[in-house]
C-alpha cells in the first residue's frame, strides 16, 4: 500500500503527495518521472495525476469532452463503452489476464455440488458464446479452464465444455437441487452475468436467485480474478481457486493439488515448469471445481491526446504512457 509519498522501491515512477490505501485515499496521488530509474529506454515522459474523487460518470464525460481534465478512464464496463461517443476520445481494449468463474460451494451441507459429474453437468449447461454476447457485449474471451490461449501453460487440447443443455439438464435434475433453485452470490457490478446465466438454466428448468457476493450459503459464487504474474499463473490464480491457503476455495482442501504445486515449486526451470503446469490445469479442467466462464476484457476510455499502452497483467503501468501535447496527464 501507498500509504506515505515516496522514492517508493526502484520503479520508474516517485511518489512526490498522495496516500493510496484500502481503508485511505487522499483526493489525488501524483507521480513524477523518476529520473535515477535504471532503465532508461522505459523511464516516464509524463506526470501522472490519480484523481481520487471524481465519479466514473463525470469522468467519462471529463474524458469524452477531451478537455485535459481526465486523460485515462480505468475499469470501464461494457455497458459503459458501448454508451461512450466522443470525437476527442475512444475506447481501448486489452486482452488481459483475467478469469471469470463461478465458485461452487461443495462446503455447504448436503452440497449437490460434492458430485463431480454435477459440476461437470453445470458447465455444460452454459451456451459461453452467448453468455459473453449478453453479459459482456462481447468483451471477452472463452476459458477451456483457468489459462488464456496462448499464454504460458495453456493446454491446446483441452476445450471449453461443450454445450449440451439436455445432458446437463438431466444429471442436475437427478441431483435434486432443492426447490430447483441455484442461488448465486454476486455483487451488483455483476448483474449482467446473474441475468445471463439465470436466462440459460431457465432452459433446463432452473430458477435463480441472487444473493450476496460473499455468502457462504449460495450454491455458486461469482468471482473475477487476475494473474499479474509474468509465468506463474498457478501461484496466482490456480492456488487461491484449489489452493489450501486459497482465498476463494470453497471445498475441503485437495491433497493431489497440493501435490502437484508443491511440485511446481520445487522445479527451477521454466521450461520443466510448463509441463506441470498443464498438468494441473487438466486437472482442474477435470474437477470442474467452478463453473468455467471466460476471459474479460479489461476496457479504458482514453484521450487521443494521449498514447496509452495497457499491459495484459491487468496492473496499472504508466511508464510508456506519453501525452502528445505538452500537458500534464491525469488517470480516474
């Protein structure tokens, strides 16, 4: 956390005012280049400002107005960029790293959810085509499991469940959820996916019902996640979804995914890394421990004064950001 202004490590910014903490945020935070930075192809051109206080509404209007007052627009939703028009700004897409998932609760008693061939029936139940069309507009991309094509660890041969709504309609009515209700945790940001799955279980007789995000009593939890690491997305994402320390385990813990991590951590070079790592996500693609759904995009609203490069971690990094008048620039 921010919480004092810097020199903060050896990055390519300093910290000249501002605090940036969970539980504390000062109405801006500025960054200047820092000029000792060590890499000197990559250090910053540019002053950033954070401005802590403005509304994603007015910011979107700031930035569409293409008056200087808002450069960069970060964590814009899709409904929002498909209302965004201005002549002074556009959207940009990045293809990050990030999972949508949805948690299935196997801690609850009597969890239909223990049965693996009941989780396997759930994703098969979800059209992810039409689940992205509805739910995200299209920005996004589809998951066989927890790893993007093409990144590291990614396993070829493995696909997105196919969708077969009379197959899954038939193991999830012999699992007898009660009252042929799934409910699912969520958080008001996430109306738009708990609308778009509850249209699709209603085709295998399923009915819906929306409850807290954090819930320890729902059949599913909605989750979205990242993996900022450059090559180790089992420790970052894979762990805290199967891990025993996992933040958003919801089942007994996995010795056998324990196993193979331990293992993992134990080998050096990456090239022995990836063959473990497309262990485990077979693995997990196997278990089916959560309702596999897709990749989101990660959407800004950017000035065209402004040459902005996202990066696919999904962090925020400035350093190539460059303002092509000589005006500062400033980030909502």
């Amino acid at each position: 956390m921010i919480d004092a202004a810097g020199p903060w490590g050896t990055g390519p910014f300093i910290l000249p005012s501002g605090v940036s903490q969970l539980d504390k945020r000062s109405p801006e935070v500025v960054l200047e280049p820092n000029t000792k930075y060590w890499n000197k192809d990559r250090t910053p051109s540019v002053r950033i400002v954070f401005d802590n206080i403005i509304s994603k509404a007015d910011a979107l209007k700031a930035v569409a107005a293409g008056d200087g007052k808002v450069d960069v627009v970060t964590m814009v939703s899709p409904a929002e960029a498909k209302a965004f028009k201005s002549d002074n700004a556009k959207i940009v897409m990045a293809k990050a790293k990030t999972v949508m998932v949805a948690v299935f609760n196997q801690n609850k008693a009597d969890s239909p959810w223990k049965d693996v061939k009941v989780r396997q029936a759930m994703n098969m139940a979800i059209d992810r085509k039409a689940l992205i069309d509805a739910a995200e507009d299209g920005h996004a991309e589809m998951l066989p499991a927890m790893i993007q094509a093409g990144r590291f660890g990614y396993d070829d041969s493995l696909k997105p469940y196919a969708y077969d709504a009379a197959k899954a309609g038939e193991v999830l009515k012999a699992a007898k959820i009660p009252d042929d209700t799934v409910t699912i945790g969520a958080g008001e940001d996430q109306k738009a996916i708990f609308d778009a799955l509850t249209a699709q279980l209603a085709k295998i007789g399923l009915k819906t019902k929306m409850v807290d995000a954090k819930s320890k009593d729902s059949d599913m939890n909605l989750v979205w996640h990242f993996d900022w690491s450059p090559q180790f997305p089992v420790g970052v994402v894979h762990r805290e979804f199967f891990g025993k320390d996992g933040a958003f385990r919801a089942m007994p813990e996995d010795p056998k995914f324990d196993e193979m991590f331990a293992k993992l951590l134990k080998t050096p070079k990456l090239a022995d890394q990836e063959p473990i790592v497309k262990e485990i996500e077979k693995y997990e693609y196997d278990q089916a421990n959560v309702l596999f759904m897709y990749s989101p995009h990660t959407l800004f609203a950017v000035s065209d004064r402004v040459a902005f490069q996202p990066y696919d971690t999904f962090m925020l990094e400035l350093a190539e950001t460059k303002v092509k008048k000589d005006k500062k620039a400033s980030a909502e």
